[in-house]
C-alpha cells in the first residue's frame, strides 16, 4: 500500500475516533471495525489481535442494537479468517453475519453469505475426501 493510501486511511481512522468519542453508540462499532480490517491488511500482523478487534466490533454493534452492523462485522471477520485459511473461524462467523442479516430481513445478505458457506463447506468435503489425496500424491 503507497504512502498516500496510508495517510487517507489513518485520516478516516482518527475521524472516526472523534465520532466515536462524541457518540461511542453511534460509532463506536464502525471505528472497531475500521482498525481490525486496517490491522488485517498490514504486512506483518498478529492474527490473535486482529480476531480480537473484529470480536470488539461486533460486541459494540449487538451492544448498540445495530444488528446489520453485527451481521457486517461478522461478515468481514469470515473473510479475514478465509484469507487467513482458517475454515473453521471463517464458517462461524459467516453463520453469524447470516443470521444477523436475516434478523435485518435483507434476504440479498443472507444470500451472498450463504454462498460464501457452500463455497467453504465444499472446499472442506473436498479437502476431507480420497479424490483430495489422489490428486495431492
């Protein structure tokens, strides 16, 4: 990432931080979302932490009642552990954003995430059969 994404990113941070001070309800969850996908993307980073923030920001959207902010941040919690090749923690947290966006009623959300779980759920049955250690020998 160049230097002038960088700046406009930690720009919007400490935006939000402002926000967030004024009203920790209002924008509190979104800063907490904002730092761990920023912490996701660095280079070098520590994966613990980083699943710590998204778990901040989804505690301060269910806190908030923002349940499509919940469904959000549990969202691109399952990303980031796909990104990170952790199956298991990116299924959990992609049936936590699918209910949190069928709560909301936004049957589109409900869908997208439902495929990302059918693409991961195939991958592992794929990863689990006989045809994987053929195919790997």
């Amino acid at each position: 990432m160049n230097f002038t994404k960088m700046n406009k990113v930690h720009v919007i941070v400490e935006e939000m931080k402002v926000a967030a001070y004024h009203s920790e309800a209002n924008h509190g969850h979104m800063l907490r979302l904002l730092e761990a996908e920023w912490n996701g993307v660095k280079k070098a980073h520590d994966g613990a932490a980083v699943a710590a923030s998204y778990e901040s920001a989804i505690a301060a959207a269910r806190n908030s009642k923002f349940i499509h902010a919940e469904g959000l941040a549990c969202e691109k919690a399952g990303f980031y552990h796909k990104r990170m090749k952790d199956a298991q923690s990116a299924m959990k947290y992609f049936k936590q954003a699918r209910e949190c966006y069928a709560k909301w009623g936004s049957n589109v959300k409900v869908a997208f995430v439902q495929q990302e779980l059918e693409a991961l759920e195939g991958a592992e049955a794929y990863a689990l059969s006989d045809g994987y250690k053929q195919s790997g020998s």
